[in-house]
C-alpha cells in the first residue's frame, strides 16, 4: 500500500489511515454508527475499523477517577463490567494491574463527569448513573435507555450520556443558517422532510432536529456525530470534495449507482460522489473471479453487466476492471461488499502466481495426480465402458461409463477426467477465503449447499468445505434447465424451479425471468446409469414436450410429477424420480464403513442390488434409491435415506 502503516498498541496488526465513511461499529470504543477518517487493518478477512481517535490511543494514561496508579491498554479479555459506567467490558480496555481497576475505552478516553451543574439539555443539574437493571426513556430522544445515564433527582427524568450535550434548539454545521429545533418526528406536517438529509435514514428514534425554514432534517445520531464538510483525498479526486447537504438526486461519479443523501462534490470539476466511495480499495481480488481487479474512475466501452450483481454498468462511471478480461467489470459497491472481498488492499504489493494444476504430466497420456502420487494415472478418451456400479471417481463419487477417464493401471483408482482437472485453489461465491482442493478430510464432507454427504474430493476453506460437485459450478452457468445462463445469489424464501422445494441460501438463478435452481438440482448428472434400464439415463428438466397423461416413477411404483425434474431413458420411454435414482448416499463410496451418532454406530454404503428391495429398519418402507446403508454386520437392517438416519439415531444427521 501506499499509505504509511502505523504500528498502534490498540491492535496486532499494522493500521492504516482511510478517508472512507464507514457505518458500523468501532473495534475500540465498540459504539455503532458512521466513522469518519479512521483506521483500519490490511490483514485477510479482518474487518477491523477503528476512530482515529481510539486507533491513536496511549498504550499508558493517568485516570481522573484512579489516581493511583496509571491504567495499560490491553486487549485480554476480562470478566465483569466497567467499574465507572457498568456496562459489560469488552477489549480493547485500560485496566490497573495492582488494584484491578478497569475502564472501557469511552470512559477512559472521555470519562463521564460525576455531576453536571448547568447541561444543554436540562434546566437542573444532572448526576451521572451507571447501567442499571430498570429500563427508562431517555427524556431528550425519548428512545430506552440500555447503559448509564445522567438523572436529574429533583425531576426524576434521565438522559443518555450522550444526549446530555444536545438541547432543544442546536446550531447544525452542516446548516449554518438557521439553528436547528428538536420536535417530535410525527408533529412535522405531511409535506415536511422526514428522512436525514445526511445519512438518508428515517430517524429511528422518536426525536429528530428540523428546520422548519428550510425544511432541513438532521437525525440524532448525525447532529452527535455530523459528517466532515470538506474532505481531501488526492485519489478520489484532486481537488477538495465539499459536503453537499441537500436531497437531489445524482449518480456517483465512482459507483455509478444513485445517491441523493450527503453527497460530496467538486463545483470547479462537476465531479460528484457518494460519502462512502471516498477512499476506496484501488486493487483487490474478490471470491467471483480469478485475477485482481482495479479500480477506475472512468470505465469506457467494451463493458455491459456487473459480474456480481450482474446489472448494467455504466461506462462514463467509475468500476473495478480486470487488465486480463477485456469484459469484465464489477460496480465499486459490489466489489468492496464483505461477502465478496476479503478486505485486503493490494496496491503497491507484488502479485505472485502459484502452480493452480492438480498434476504433473510424466509421458503420452500419461499423469502423476496430487491424490494418488504412487502410480501414475492413463487417460482412456470417450471410450465406452460397461457399466458397473463399484467403478467410481474418486472425486465425484459418480460411477464412470461417459466421457474420458483417468485410470490407475497398477490399482482400482479412477478419476473422470473433467474431476483431475479440477484446479488445486480456487475462489468461490461461498467465502471470501480462497478454497482448496482436499483428497480426504478427517469426516465426511456433510455439504450445506446442497444437503448431501460426500465421501470424495472436497473444496476445503477455513469455515465451510464444499464438495466438488457445488465447488465445480461456475457463473454463468449454462444449464439445459433455462433458456438464459444462471447466477449465483444468496436470498431466502425462495422456490427452486427443479423440485419444487424451499431455498434459503445459494442458489443459481436468473433474474429476467425469475428462474431458481437450488445447488442439489444444479449438480443432478445430464446422464447416469442405473440397474433398472440397460440404457443410459437422461434428466429431464421439466415436463416432456409428448407429456399425455400420468406418470409413473419405475423404481417405487408411485406417481411421478413430470413438473419435477427427473430422469427417463428415451429408448424405454421407463420415467424415474431423480430421489429414487441417487438417493442421499449416492456421493459415498460402496464398502466403505462410516460412523454416525454420538456412539458412532458402523454403517456401510451398499449398492441397493437385491433381487427384492430390502425394507429400512426406520421407516418401513422398501428402500428404492441406488445406494444405502447397511448397519455394522447385520444382515437385512438397512437405512434408505439421510432422515431415516437421523430418526434412527435421535440426532440430526
């Protein structure tokens, strides 16, 4: 980075001085709300903010309330609350280490006078309380109070501590020219402006400052913390960006998204920007793509769809680009959001490129694979091979039978070809960590994003693993499910369009048309054998074109609902549910042993081949999916599916 790190007491980490507004809360005072000219930390996934005036802490200080000793900063965590205000005590705080003193950052930097004889706010003097159990208003922002306060004891009204400095009538300096009345929010008339001209939110509270001249509104929070009036930033723009605090509607000349709160601008350059695209990140990488990106001001030609939020981008606007894709563009806002990048600013830092292949190339045809090092492993190209259910990849789990393969000639391990070519790192939508491609994990990947257990390959980061099959999908995904290609997104109560269930995390969709795919249908094979059809299966997205009459599902006898995906053999015409051909165990490997529960009772994965289809010692029901469990040693005592599993168990599995 170009900016100077400063090496502070109040974190690890180096911190660096930012221009940005950020809303959030302060890692040092812990206060919630907008952050002017702070710090903040470079290290992956960190996410810390600070106050400029909590990053610049003393590491020692003398306390008006303890004279004996001096109180040290420190970061451990310590039990109990603030022994001046009572709130619970979070780190960073200033504690004594011979007399066990301890304050909270705000107390120690700004400690709350005991008393007040003559506040703003109220015509008696006020005694500071700490945080106690009875929940009162606040007489000033009528909004509860939650820690100390201040009380007036002759009226028996209270106050927040940091409502004490308010009055009824301030002097706004984002409004200088008349002063600003404090009134309840529903006393303003209809025509009256009711949201913050400076932030954009309607004020929570019940109380808000306004000016009836002007019609200028100012909410509690922004008349205790206003915003800067003049800001230079020499990256942003080269000349000072002055505060403009009036309801007009504009497009960033950063984002190119509309802002019409407290937009900052340049009169001599026509230049205008939202307050939280100053000081943005000018290089950094984000979980949907594979280079850096870097931010410009002016975009250009030659760029149609955001490749996050995959909306237009604007190309007189500024964006991130990519110097490898010509095409590829992401808005700033996109870009910088924690669920996309990992916080880090890359500028001035030299990019290393790793060694992504999962092999090395030892002859014609010929691979030495990271998950089987012993033996090298010969491709078979598009050759066709008679089906049998044991012959598995070991990344996927699928049985073999279409496309190339790599084979072990010295053993009986086999990889599709498309799964060994499955990059070692790879970023993903799921995190903003990179992921990496695992052979084996200590447990079975148990797969949030599409709910199925997996006994092979893995993409392995420091909060999720995902298995290869949701780890191997790609936006835009083209799909034979929809006409238009698929994104990812994240958003709840929704209803994907292959089986006609609820999805409340990923899924792959398409705007246009309102399409959702939920990650077990995206990942359902095009083609799969199975024992009751000599021929291949086919997934059928949706309804056949002769569809005419009832469907029946070939394996459990039962009606088969032709809106649901499934799967048919268009030389039998036999039609299957998806359910019945894989099952939940389908992603196991057959023979081998797997403990479940908290007594860790043995189940085996079994191929469901007997000539009578065994009966789940759970439900009752005859057991039709390809694979299933069969408990420890005992014969005839089989599991059918991953609910069973967990009724039989008593736990959620």
């Amino acid at each position: 980075m170009a900016t100077t790190a400063v090496n502070l007491p109040i974190h690890e980490h180096p911190l660096y001085p930012s221009a940005r507004c950020i809303i959030g809360e302060c890692d040092g005072c812990h206060v919630n709300g907008f952050m002017y000219s702070g710090y903040f930390c470079n290290e992956p996934f960190c996410f810390i903010w600070f106050h400029k005036e909590c990053a610049e802490a003393p590491a020692e200080i003398s306390h008006s309330s303890h004279h004996q000793h001096p109180l040290l900063l420190t970061n451990d965590s310590t039990d109990g609350p603030c022994d001046l205000c009572g709130q619970k005590l979070l780190p960073p705080c200033y504690s004594c280490s011979t007399c066990e003193f301890k304050v909270d950052m705000t107390c120690a930097m700004k400690p709350s006078p005991p008393a007040i004889e003559h506040p703003l706010c109220h015509h008696h003097s006020l005694v500071f309380l700490k945080k106690r159990e009875e929940k009162v208003s606040c007489e000033l922002c009528k909004d509860s109070i939650a820690g100390p306060s201040y009380s007036c004891l002759e009226c028996d009204v209270y106050f927040h501590v940091n409502c004490i400095q308010l009055s009824k009538e301030v002097n706004h300096p984002c409004h200088s020219a008349h002063p600003l009345n404090l009134i309840p929010s529903e006393s303003l008339t209809d025509d009256a402006e009711t949201t913050c001209l400076l932030c954009g939110d309607i004020p929570a509270e019940n109380m808000l400052y306004h000016c009836s001249v002007c019609n200028f509104t100012s909410c509690l929070g922004c008349t205790k913390n206003p915003p800067l009036l003049v800001i230079e930033h020499i990256k942003t723009h080269k000349h000072p960006l002055i505060l403009f605090p009036r309801r007009i509607p504009n497009i960033c000349d950063i984002c190119g998204k509309k802002c019409e709160f407290a937009v900052y601008v340049c009169p001599q350059c026509d230049f205008v920007t939202a307050r939280g695209c100053i000081d943005l990140a000018r290089v950094i990488n984000i979980n949907r793509h594979d280079h850096r990106i870097s931010l410009t001001h002016h975009l250009g030609t030659g760029y149609s769809k955001c490749g996050v939020c995959h909306e237009n981008v604007n190309q007189y606007k500024g964006a991130y680009s990519c110097s490898v894709c010509p095409n590829y563009a992401v808005h700033s806002t996109c870009a910088v959001r924690n669920d996309v990048w990992d916080g880090v600013e890359l500028e001035g830092t030299r990019e290393i490129t790793e060694d992504n292949s999962p092999f090395k190339v030892v002859g014609d045809n010929l691979i030495c694979h990271f998950s089987h090092e012993e033996h090298p492993l010969r491709l078979h190209k598009d050759e066709v091979f008679i089906h049998d259910e044991h012959k598995r990849c070991a990344a996927c789990i699928h049985p073999v039978g279409f496309g190339s393969i790599y084979c072990c000639e010295t053993c009986p391990f086999i990889l599709h070809e498309k799964c060994a070519n499955l990059p070692m790192k790879k970023r993903l939508v799921f995190g903003t960590r990179p992921y990496t491609l695992m052979k084996e994990t200590t447990k079975l990947t148990n797969c949030k994003l599409c709910g199925i257990l997996s006994d092979g390959f893995a993409y392995s980061s420091r909060w999720l693993d995902v298995d290869v099959h949701c780890g191997s999908l790609n936006e835009p995904l083209v799909h034979d499910g929809h006409i238009h290609p698929l994104n990812f997104d994240k958003m709840k109560n929704h209803y994907c369009d292959g089986c006609k269930t609820d999805i409340d995390d990923y899924m792959l969709r398409c705007k246009a048309c309102d399409f959702d795919l939920c990650l077990y249908c995206a990942t359902l094979p095009k083609r799969i054998w199975h024992r009751n059809d000599g021929h291949p299966l086919t997934l059928c997205c949706g309804e056949k074109e002769e569809a005419n009459g009832k469907y029946w599902c070939d394996i459990c006898e039962k009606e088969l609902d032709p809106s649901i995906w499934f799967y048919t053999c268009f030389d039998c015409g036999v039609t299957l549910h998806a359910q019945c051909v894989l099952g939940d165990f389908s992603r196991l490997a057959l023979g081998q042993n797997y403990w479940f529960g908290e007594k860790g009772i043995k189940f085996e994965a079994v191929p469901n081949n007997h000539n009578t289809r065994p009966l789940c010692i759970q439900c009752q029901s005859r057991c039709n999916v390809s694979v299933i469990l069969k408990k420890g040693n005992e014969d005839n005592r089989y599991i059918c599916s991953r609910s069973c599993l967990s009724s039989y168990l008593g736990q959620k599995i």
